[in-house]
C-alpha cells in the first residue's frame, strides 16, 4: 500500500469530470487499498474522491461511522455512484481536505437515494439522509470536478437545523 | 487594517480596492457590511508603500466619498483559522444591553466568539433584535445549553443553539 499525493486548490485538475469505471480490474482493487490507506491518514476526515489524488475515475470511500451520533451504513467504497433521488434541503458547515484552512455554508439534499457498485462489483442501493448523505453528495460532486467552493451559500445564512431552547 | 466608515453609496468598495491596488496593496480577509444606512470595511492589506503615503491616497478617495478611515499596523496571521463548534441565534423585542447580556453570560460559560452579526429589523416604533452568534465552546455545549436557557428566561428573548459539526470530505 501507498500514500497517495492530494491535489489541492486552486490545481485545475479538480475540475475534471471523472469516467465511469467499466471493470473492476485488480489495478482498481490496488489503487481503492492506497485511496484508503490515504483516507486513513487524515483522521476526522468523512470521505475521499478518485480525482482528489489525481486518478480521475467515479470512485469515492466514504465513512462517518467515527462519528457514531450520525446515522450511517459504516465504509463504503462507491463505483460509479448515482444519486437517483433527493429529498428536502438544509445548509451545513463543510471543508475538504483539497481546500486547506477554510470551511463554509453549504446546501445539500437531506436525503437521497444512492445507487453504486461496491469493490467487488455488486449493485447497492443506500437510503441515506443528514450527515452520511452530505457527504456522499460532497464526494460525488468531486466526480463532476465541482468543489463545495462552487456550492457556498452566505455567511450570513443560517443553519436550518435547530434546537429550541426557550418559549 | 484599514476601518473605514462613511454614508453608504455605490462604488465605495470599487473605489477604496482600486486605490490600494494602485498602491500595489495585497488584500487579506476583510469584512465589508452595511450597518443601517452606513458602509463600513475592515480590511486586511499588505503595502509595500510608506503609511504615509497610504494615507494620503486613501484621504483623496475618502474625501470624494466623503468616508472616515483609520490605519493600524497588525501582524496578518493568515491560514490559522479557528472552527467554530457552536451557532447560536438571539431574537426578541430589542431592549437596552441585550447584546452585553447574551455576550456577558455566553463568555462566562465558556463561549469564543469567533463571529458575531446583529441586526434591527421590525417596525420602527417596536424594534426587533436579531442576533447571530458562532464560537467555540471552550466549556462545552452543555455550559452553554444552560446559560442560554437561563437568559433566555430572564430576558424574554428566544434563544436557539446549533452544535456545529463541519464535514472534511
């Protein structure tokens, strides 16, 4: 296994719209082994995209399952995944790990239906919502060479989700 | 840094960026806002010029737009952001040292106040505070949970709180 080399912006390369896998050959089954041994390598972090190492093939990892409060379906690797629906709306803080030392205000669907092969070439198909759904929809836009730089909504809009706490 | 306030009109920020462009000034991060009906910019910039002479070529433009400024030399202190973990919003019926209360008690439970964006809107002859706060609870949500609860109580104001929790993808 091998650490792999991160793009990061403002590198052109993150704009490329990544092709479908059509084999999952054992080079791909390497390269999905040196993806996540890199994934690993920065811990908080939520999901890694093919492109964002300069591979730019529809592969992401996805995993929030350290963040136990989230719901979620625990590591996932995504080929050529398909959001097929999208449900609802809501704003959340995100950053990348190709966008060192800034974070933002994104909209993202709050749930969706995902669609993808997993590594060993089986069809899936995942209800996700909240947290696990922002992220795959993060990774996959990495897919279509769009950043959540390109998807920032207003400092001064606030995040749906809230706690009353009074009257 | 480079404050400036003035009556705001169009073409204040054109105007003022072009000046220290001309100056060869490197803009930093910089907050730019109309509070009520004045313009107002804090802004970051590296000059290679004397102040001096900044000064001077801000004055020119300052005095077109009839503008107030104020330069102060800092360290710049770029690429250290600091998340914040915590949203929290106040709103209510504006009254006298609201924002000195809310601050007051939210500091002693241990918030950071990394942002803080407030606004009068409703009718003029019965105002409405809206107050948006983001930190990082050095005490923990839980501190600050309670404080807010109490607060809230004991001002009649509505109080919300939002664990942030920003996802690196």
């Amino acid at each position: 296994m091998a650490l792999l080399d991160l793009l990061v912006y403002p590198d052109k390369r993150l704009t490329k719209v990544s092709q479908p896998i059509s084999e999952i050959s054992e080079n791909l089954k390497q390269f999905i082994l040196n993806l996540e041994e890199t994934f690993r390598s920065f811990p908080g972090c939520v999901g890694i995209a093919a492109p964002q190492v300069g591979r730019f093939e529809r592969v992401v990892l996805v995993d929030i399952s350290h963040k136990p409060q989230h719901d979620n379906h625990g590591f996932l690797v995504l080929i050529n995944p398909e959001i097929s629906s999208y449900e609802g709306s809501n704003v959340g803080r995100e950053g990348c790990l190709s966008v060192p030392d800034y974070t933002g205000k994104v909209e993202r669907a709050v749930s969706i239906t995902l669609e993808a092969l997993n590594e060993k070439g089986e069809k899936k198909v995942f209800q996700m919502k909240g947290y696990e759904a922002r992220a795959v929809q993060h990774e996959i836009d990495h897919l279509d060479g769009k950043l959540f730089l390109d998807r920032l909504v207003s400092r001064r809009n606030a995040l749906s989700k809230r706690i009353e706490l009074s009257t | 840094m480079l404050t400036l306030v003035g009556k705001d009109r169009n073409g204040i920020v054109a105007k003022v960026s072009q000046a220290l462009f001309d100056l060869n000034g490197n803009l930093g991060e910089t907050s730019m806002t109309r509070l009520g009906g004045n313009f107002t910019i804090m802004l970051m910039v590296c000059v290679p010029e004397k102040t001096s002479i900044v000064q001077e070529k801000l004055q020119s433009v300052c005095d077109e737009f009839e503008l107030f400024f104020h330069l102060d030399e800092i360290e710049g202190e770029l690429h250290q952001h600091i998340e914040p973990d915590v949203r929290i919003s106040i709103h209510g019926a504006d009254q006298a040292g609201i924002v000195a209360r809310a601050t007051g008690a939210l500091n002693e439970a241990g918030l950071n106040i990394l942002n803080l964006e407030s606004d009068v809107g409703g009718q003029p002859d019965s105002p409405v505070y809206i107050m948006h706060i983001e930190g990082v609870a050095g005490k923990g949500i839980d501190s600050l949970e309670k404080a807010l609860q109490k607060f809230s109580r004991e001002n009649d104001v509505v109080a919300h709180m939002t664990p942030i929790d920003t996802m690196v993808g």
